[in-house]
C-alpha cells in the first residue's frame, strides 16, 4: 500500500469515526439509519482491510465482497433520500422508487441470464463489470430525484443535499475510473485505487460537514399561505365581486 493510498484510508477512517460520533451527539442517527449503517459498514471493512494488508496482504480476497455490501447499501442509501426529498409528494417517490427498482432488477436478471446461458461466465470473474452497473445505477437514481426536485420546485435541506453531492461526486468518479480499468486493463490498477480512495475521500468530507447537526426538510407551504397564483385568483375574485356591488348601488334605487 503507497504512502499516499495510506494516508487517504487513514483520513478517511478518521472522518467516517467523526461522522458516526456526530450522528450520536447530533441526533440523526434514527433519521438516517441506512446511511449511517453504510458508514458504519464501511469504517468496519476498511479497518479491516487495513489490518489485513498490515498482517498478511490478502486485500484482493477481501476487496470484492466488501464492496459489494456497501454497494447494496449505498443503494438503500439513494432509496432513504428519495423518501425524505418526497416525504410531501407520495407520486413522486414511488415514481423515483420504481425507476431505481427497475434499473436494479435489471442489473440482476443479466447476471442472472448470463450465469445461466454462458457457462464460463461467473460474478467472481466479472466483480468490475457488475461494480460498473450498479454504480450506473445509483448515478440514474441520484440523477432521478435531481430532475424531479428540479421540476417540481421542491427544496431540499442541508443534510440531504450533502448526501447526494457527496454520492454523486464518488459514485461519478467510480463510474469514470471502472470504465477505464475494463478498457485499459491492469496497467490502471494504481490510478484506479488513487481515483476511488481520493473520490471516497472528498465525499466523506462533504457528508461530514453537511451532517454535522441535524437539520429536517423545508416544508412546502400551502398555496393559500403563499403570494401564488391561489392567492392572486382570490384577490382577483374579490376585485370583480366589489365593482359588481359597486355597479348594483349606482343602478338599483333605495
């Protein structure tokens, strides 16, 4: 393991370890449990890793089974922000929920279909492959609540937002930096680790200083609270009703 490659798990494991304090004194450990069981699955198997390559290097061994756990919930982790963005629009995180259901189930059904059709095929050998799709997959999820939280207007808090900048800037790099090992091959394992570690690095500061108190979603207000256009048909209703009145005291005699 490099002086650098060291370093960036070393911060990173010291970062995850404040983010889970956090998470305790500032009381969002029960809004975001999926999340901070991601953390917390990720500082165990890091530390781990870690251990492991200090001991004995069978790192490799490991790597895979790691980060497919992780993979699993960082998925539930898109499924937690969508039903917090949506807490106020049940359409809108069923349309986001099935789309990201979807795009898994049809991850699974090709492996699934090619295990079964091509005899030499096997997930072990093909773990970046899979990474590749499910990382993908989380991008179209991310990318999913952004349009509709864009559309539709809809405010999202501090903590949500620095969930999904920090998803979407490790998953990108993931996304970028698999893609480029399938097709350049071994010669890229070490830009690959450097690209993964420092990504997970940025992201994992983001969430810390996103997440270091607890704030709840804005709540949409409703459109009679609000100057829009309810408000305007109103005021516009009640304009015509007194030059009708003003109208019926010229014309009708007392």
């Amino acid at each position: 393991m490099g002086i650098y490659i060291q370093t960036v798990w070393l911060s990173g494991l010291l970062i995850e370890g404040i983010i889970l304090v956090r998470s305790v004194l500032g009381r969002s450990l029960a809004k975001y449990p999926f999340f901070y069981l991601y953390i917390a699955s990720v500082f165990a198997s890091s530390t781990a890793l870690y251990v492991i390559g200090i001991v004995k290097p069978l790192e490799h061994g490991f790597y895979w089974p790691k980060q497919y756990v992780t993979l699993f919930l960082g998925c539930g982790v898109i499924f937690e922000v969508s039903r917090h963005v949506f807490a106020q629009r049940v359409t809108l995180d069923r349309i986001a929920r099935w789309t990201m259901l979807v795009i898994f189930g049809a991850i699974f059904l090709s492996v699934a279909i090619q295990a079964f059709v091509l005899p030499d095929w096997n997930v072990t050998a093909n773990t970046a492959d899979l990474e590749r799709d499910l990382r993908i997959a989380q991008a179209i999820g991310l990318m999913t609540i952004l349009l509709l939280t864009g559309y539709y207007g809809i405010g999202i808090g501090k903590n949500i937002k620095g969930m999904i900048l920090g998803f979407g800037i490790y998953v990108g790099a993931s996304v970028f930096s698999l893609t480029l090992r399938l097709f350049v091959g071994p010669r890229f394992n070490p830009a690959f680790g450097v690209i993964q570690n420092t990504a997970y690095l940025v992201a994992l500061s983001v969430w810390m200083v996103a997440l270091w108190s607890y704030e709840p979603e804005p709540t949409e207000k409703p459109p009679s609270s609000s100057g829009g256009g309810y408000q305007l048909l109103a005021d516009r209703t009640q304009e015509i009703l007194g030059s009708i009145n003003d109208h019926l005291d010229r014309t009708v005699p007392r």
